[in-house]
C-alpha cells in the first residue's frame, strides 16, 4: 500500500501538534522548534515530566522510584546532569531536571497544559486536525495542524489480566502502588517478577506480613554496580557479538549474583538480553535472607485463596499485578499506525506507511538506549519534517523507505515473542541506523 501524502503540504503557518510533555514530548518540542518549525503541544497535567511527576494523572511512579539506567547513559547529551546527581536519581530529581531542561529551552510555551487529546484525525484538505478537552472546564476544541508527532509514552496503560475466579481481597496494579505502608501487616502476593515488580516486592518486605512473587519464567538479574562502577557504563561505544556478550555477561552476573535458581525462581529457558534484565539485586538478597519467597504461576483464586500451578496454595490479603502495560493511543485510528497484533509496525519505531506527517516518539525500548536514544528519534522526525519544506526530493527518497520492509533492528539477538518485547531493538543497532537516517536527510 503507498503512502498517502497531503498533495499539497498544509499551509507552513499550520503547526506541528506534540502529544506529551514526558521526556520524548519535550526531545520532540526541542528538536522541531530547534529547525525554527512551529509547536503546539498538548499535556494532561500541569507542567512538564510525563510519568516521572509522580502527581501527574497518568503517572506510574511509586515514592521509591529511582532510574534502573545510570544517569550517564540516559542524560540528555545537550544538557547532562550535575555531579550532585546520583548516579541513579529517584523521580523527584528527575522531575527537577525535565523541569530544568524545560526551562532551558523554553519548551512550556509551546505547550497547553491541562488538555487531554481526544482526537486526531486527517484533515480533507491536508494535515490534521486535533480535538482536545481542557481538564478544568471540559469544554472541547480543535486545531488543524501541519502534522503530529505521537509522544504520550508507552508506560501508562496497564495490562490487566483477569484471574481466574474470585478473590475476596485487594487487587491492584503496579501502576497503582504509591508507597510501601499500603502492605502493613498484610499477606502480600506479586504476580510477576519485571523491574517494578522486584522494586514492590523490596519495598514490601519491610512492612508485610509475607510477600510471595507468582512467575512464569526465569529472569537475570543485573546489579546497579559492577567493579565499583554503573553496570551499565561498562564496554559503552564497543558493542560485542552477540553471543560472545552473552556468554562473557552470563559468567560475570553468576559472580556477583550466584544463581537465581538456587533462590527459587526457574531457570531461563532464553540467553541473557532476549528479554529485558531485571536490574536489582536487591530481591536476590532478600530471597537469600527469607524474607519472601518464590511461587509459580497463578491457576485460580478462591476467597482468600490462590492456587497455583504446582498443586500448591496459600492465602493471602493483597494481590498485585505487574503485569506490564500497553501501548495506548486511543485518540487515532489504530489503521493509521499499521497497527498489528501488539504494535504498531513502524518504520524505525517512528514512521508509518500510511502518512508522511504522522510519527511516534518513544515507542521503543532498549537496554541503555537513554533519552539521548530518544532525542536521535526526534532529531530524525525534524530534518525529515524540514526536508519536505527545503529538500523535497530528499524526503521523498527517504519516505520510500518507509514504505517498504522494516529494517532487523535485533543486532542479532532472538527477543523473546512477548507483547513487552514487540518493540524492543537493540541499543546498537537501532541508534546506528537512526544517525544513518538523519546523516541521509541532512
């Protein structure tokens, strides 16, 4: 299927919409607007910092929320973070710096907070149009624009899955958790082992009565520190083969973590990086001390009691699901973004097939691909946007090629076939190609 162009550009005065004032929003406001291109950005809360302001209506944060990625690999490279940073910050300073570089940028003029976005949908005569809803009135608009670019993350929406019978107790998501007292004195199951999950179940243990995890599979673990340093700044610029990296990091993790078997959870039936790590170390220790313990997957509830797989059950008071979540953009036909199965398809994480002003920021994950990964993407968006104004044949060319076979964005790994992994790419690979991308339109 080709692409469907406006024919005509609408008329250049029209601006570029910007959904989400997270991290990807404001690199997508500062790359458009640093190409002299005109933005209006919409954002449901009050002030800039998508997900990481944890009293954002839509954020997932919980008060002990730190990055599982060292600053120095996921800092804005245009702006890094001070020396008086941790090297892994909690959201409250991360809140502070997406504020600062807010500031610095002047990126808040671009944008109208307090306003949800309800619907964007093709304009007859090209570009778009945006309906909003502002949160304090409720009253309705629209705006035509140029072209939109997708940026309301992809860690909002949680993936709820129903349990097989009744469970008399308190059930709730991760996305729901706020603070560890919630547990006091209560039996505690999590069902799920992904990095918010062990940094619940930490938090738990200190004020639960028990915690038990439900798992499905084996996971490794990677600790925040080795030899003294960010695990992950370690043999950054100078990518191994993939199987030579697996087997060096999987001999190195059994040094400083042992064997997670040995505490309870199943042994990977995968190689290390076919599925995202869990960077905490900190369940292991708490494994290793009894302090919770490790089930298998759930089969059924009942009243106050869970069954699971193995013939095993045990009752408990709070169930809670991290399960992860899903990727949400219910404002859009999901035909538009060649939506199939768990994704969209996309080219580059960012271009669809079916329009030339349509583009998603931030639908990608990565192990240490940063924000600086995610700024390449919107520096991308912007020379395209600006090669279709100076450089049309240059556009075209390049639009070509997103009409056409997705690129192996894997670097050689076999992800796992999971709805998390869907659009997962290798670090390497992926940013290679991006600055290949934007080398060709410049």
């Amino acid at each position: 299927m080709s692409k469907i162009t406006t024919g005509g550009d609408a008329p250049p005065a029209l601006p570029y919409a910007v959904i989400g004032a997270g991290p990807s929003g404001l690199a997508a406001t500062r790359a458009l607007t640093k190409r002299g291109l005109d933005v209006v950005g919409y954002e449901l809360h009050d002030d800039v910092g998508g997900l990481w302001d944890i009293d954002g209506p839509r954020s997932t944060m919980y008060e002990s929320a730190h990055l599982i990625s060292s600053k120095t690999t996921t800092q804005f490279a245009e702006m890094p973070m001070g020396d008086e940073v941790a090297d892994y910050p909690s959201h409250r300073e991360l809140k502070r710096y997406f504020r600062a570089y807010a500031d610095r940028f002047g990126l808040r003029d671009h944008y109208r907070f307090g306003t949800e976005v309800t619907r964007v949908e093709p304009h007859a005569d090209g570009g778009w149009v945006v309906t909003t809803r502002e949160v304090s009135s409720g009253s309705t608009s629209t705006d035509r624009v140029s072209g939109v670019v997708i940026a309301n993350g992809t860690l909002s929406e949680p993936n709820l899955p129903q349990l097989k019978g009744q469970f008399d107790g308190e059930v709730f998501h991760t996305s729901a958790y706020k603070k560890a007292t919630t547990f006091a004195g209560k039996r505690v199951l999590i069902i799920g082992a992904g990095n918010s999950g062990c940094d619940i179940a930490v938090d738990a243990v200190h004020h639960a009565a028990s915690v038990d995890m439900s798992v499905r599979r084996g996971y490794y673990f990677v600790p925040k520190y080795l030899f003294g340093k960010p695990a992950d700044t370690l043999n950054q610029g100078k990518p191994l083969p993939p199987r030579v990296k697996q087997a060096i990091d999987t001999r190195v993790l059994k040094l400083f973590t042992g064997d997670p078997v040995k505490l309870g959870f199943p042994k990977p039936d995968y190689k290390i990086y076919e599925s995202h790590p869990i960077v905490n170390s900190l369940i292991l220790h708490h494994l290793g001390h009894g302090d919770l313990s490790i089930k298998p997957d759930v089969d059924h509830v009942d009243g106050s009691t869970v069954h699971f797989r193995d013939g095993t059950s045990r009752d408990y008071d709070t169930i809670v699901l991290a399960t992860g979540y899903t990727l949400h953009y219910p404002f859009i036909d999901p035909a538009l973004l060649r939506w199939n199965g768990w994704s969209p398809q996309l080219y580059l994480n960012i271009f669809t097939p079916e329009r030339d002003d349509l583009f998603v920021m931030g639908m990608v994950e990565a192990s240490g691909l940063g924000w600086q990964g995610r700024y390449e993407q919107a520096e991308l968006i912007a020379s395209y946007v600006d090669a279709r104004r100076t450089r049309p044949a240059q556009a075209e060319a390049f639009a070509a090629k997103t009409r056409g076979p997705l690129p192996d964005l894997s670097g050689g790994y076999r992800y796992l076939g999971l709805e998390r992994m869907s659009y997962y790419v290798n670090k390497d690979a992926y940013r290679t190609a991006v600055r290949a991308a934007i080398e060709e339109l410049s």
